[in-house]
C-alpha cells in the first residue's frame, strides 16, 4: 500500500538528502520512487516546516476562493434563469427551481435556497378533496354574477343554497381562483375633526339623501337620488331624471311617506336641491328635521356616502344606458336587489328587508308582552 507523506515528513527527508545522504539509499529508506523525490525536492527544497505550513493554508485558501467563485457564478447564472418569474406563491419559486436547473447545473438544494424555498415544500402536492373543483367552479359562478361582492357575500350565498362550508376554505378558494377584489386606495385628505354619527335605534328615525351623477351612452347627463332608511339600511327610492329640483325632492319623500310615515330627521349635504326652500316648508309642515352637514365634510353623512359607493360599483360602472327609461329599469332592478338579496355585514348579512321584517316581528311581540303584563 502507498504510504502518504506529510509535508513536515517530506520536508526532514529532503534535509537527510541535504546532510548527505545518498539519493538511492533515501528512496530505498522511504520505498519512494527517485521521481517522487526529485517532485519533493522541486515543490519544498530549503524550506523549513513553519513556511511549508503557511503554503498550505495559503493553497488552502486558494482552493476555498475558487469554490466560492464558481458557486457565486453557478448562482448568478441560475438566477438570470428565473428572472422573467415573480417569486411571490409557493407554485412560482416551484416553477423557478425547476428552469434553473434544467437551464443550469445547479444542485436543488441550492436552486431551492437561492428562490426561499425548502426542499419539503418543493416535492409536496397536495391532496385537494374531491368536493373542492366542484365548489370552486360555484364561487367563481356566484363571483361572475355578482362582481363587486367580496369573499364573506358568497360564503353567505353558499350558505343560502344549503352549502355547509367554512368561510375560510371558501376564501381560500376565492383567491386560488384570482377573484380578489382589489382594494380601493384611500383618498387622501387634509386632517379634521368628524363629527360622529349616531346610529338610529328604530327605523324612521333618520334617513339619508344625497345625488350621484352619471351619463347616458349619449353623454346626456342624469341624477340619481340616493334615499335610505339609516336604521334598516333599505334603499327607499332611487328617482333618476334629467334634473331634479327641490320640489320634485319633496314629492319623492311624500311617495315614499305614504307607505311608511314620515321620518323624524333627513340628513343631507348643503346641495342646492336641500336648501331650497321648498324642501324647507316640507320639513315644516310634516314636522322632520333637517340635518345638514358641514360643506366639504362628506363623513358626517357617512351612511349614504357607503350606500352610494356600492350603487356606483355594482350599478352604475357596470352598465351603459341607452336612454332614461333604459337607466330607470336597470337601477329599479339593482334597488331591488340590493334591498332583497343582497347580504349587508352590518345587519349581520341580511339582507335589508329581512332585518326590517325580523324587527317588525320582534317589536309587535314585544308590545304584546306589554299589553299582556298590564
């Protein structure tokens, strides 16, 4: 068997051929070949064995270097591999492992901790239940019909259709099919002080008004008057017209008092349509409020400014109307809707008109149990 030589060992035999040595008998002594000694002799002749031992480290470090440089370039090469993909899910950095090394010779332990992934989660798959293709191709339906409606209004709707499932696998779902709806960026505004609003205790007590403009597909300009009961969140009425003056404000809320009674305030903005004077001797004579908020401070009626961000998101954006008869069918059915179907998180998603009946029932019970004590 060859015997290995330290460089300290081959350094004292170099000195033992330096005293004198014989070359023959030198090689005969260590069984080394007369190759191997005049290679010694190249490599260490008149070194001592402090300085053979800084050439190693220094051939050690030497090596590391290289390593480290061909590593560095591997890796940057594997990069520039995965540079057209964004490395956000667990399915991208995936695909990314894989170009990186069917365009390099990488290792996958390094692809994988160059994109920050580990090496369990590279080779899992998942088990997806039988049941989730078909209720993901039902979120997206409901999703499709209902475009403006976030993940909770279809867990709610599912719900309705007798589909027992978490809301958090439905949210799961909802984003694995890409039907977030992105977030509106907040306005930025100058810093003051809002005035809080008071939440109704019964309905009647407060309604709100306010005017959305949009157009016909003949740019015509049309308003709509926004009216909802604070209380119950039902959209009374939503007359749309050419113009609308403050009288014809007045006969609205008379249409509406009449199957309801009047309320005991109306909080509006200072529009000229609710400071003329004819909306004013209405008020008088029927003995309402009015609420006017401070100009340029639309928070203080923040209730029909929430009702008027959903009309316009889920109505108006989403259709173009022909004519006025044409925008007054399409936003009656939408008012419909919206007061019969559609969920509302602050009535704990019901919808409008079931929480205006469910308080009906309870309050006729309640008085019956009055009337039943005394």
């Amino acid at each position: 068997m060859k015997k290995r030589f330290s460089d300290e060992q081959i350094i004292n035999i170099l000195k033992e051929a330096e005293a004198g040595l014989a070359v023959k008998e030198l090689c005969r002594k260590y069984n080394i070949s007369d190759a191997t000694f005049y290679t010694w002799r190249k490599k260490f002749g008149g070194m001592e064995v402090s300085e053979a031992r800084r050439l190693k480290a220094v051939e050690d470090e030497n090596a590391k270097l290289k390593k480290l440089l061909a590593e560095s370039l591997l890796d940057n090469e594997a990069l520039k591999a995965a540079l057209n993909r964004k490395l956000l899910t667990v399915e991208n950095k995936r695909e990314a492992v894989r170009a990186m090394q069917e365009q390099t010779p990488i290792s996958q332990r390094r692809a994988c901790f160059l994109v920050g992934l580990s090496r369990a989660s590279f080779h899992y798959r998942s088990t997806v239940a039988a049941g989730d293709s078909a209720l993901s191709e039902r979120i997206t339906e409901l999703a499709h019909e209902r475009r403006r409606f976030g993940y909770r209004r279809v867990h709610q709707l599912l719900r309705r259709e007798g589909i027992d499932v978490n809301h958090k696998k439905v949210y799961r779902l909802y984003r694995e099919a890409g039907l977030a709806v992105p977030k509106r960026k907040r306005r930025k505004g100058i810093a003051m002080e809002r005035h809080p609003l008071v939440l109704p205790e019964a309905p009647n007590q407060t309604w709100s008004m306010d005017f959305v403009m949009d157009s016909l597909a003949c740019g015509r300009r049309i308003k709509c008057l926004t009216i909802v009961d604070d209380f119950t969140k039902e959209c009374l009425d939503i007359p749309v017209a050419n113009g609308i003056s403050g009288n014809q404000v007045a006969r609205t809320l008379d249409t509406i008092a009449a199957f309801r009674g009047y309320p005991q305030a109306v909080r509006t903005d200072q529009g000229p349509e609710f400071t003329s004077k004819a909306l004013d001797q209405w008020a008088y004579d029927n003995g309402v409020e009015l609420k006017l908020i401070q100009p340029g401070k639309p928070t203080q009626n923040g209730f029909i400014e929430s009702f008027n961000g959903r009309f316009r998101d889920e109505c108006l954006n989403e259709h173009w109307f022909r004519d006025l008869a044409h925008a007054r069918e399409i936003i009656g059915n939408w008012r419909r809707d919206y007061n019969e179907n559609r969920p509302h998180s602050a009535l704990r998603y019901q919808t409008p008109l079931e929480f205006a009946a469910g308080y009906r029932t309870t309050e006729k019970g309640s008085k019956l149990t009055d009337v039943t004590k005394r």
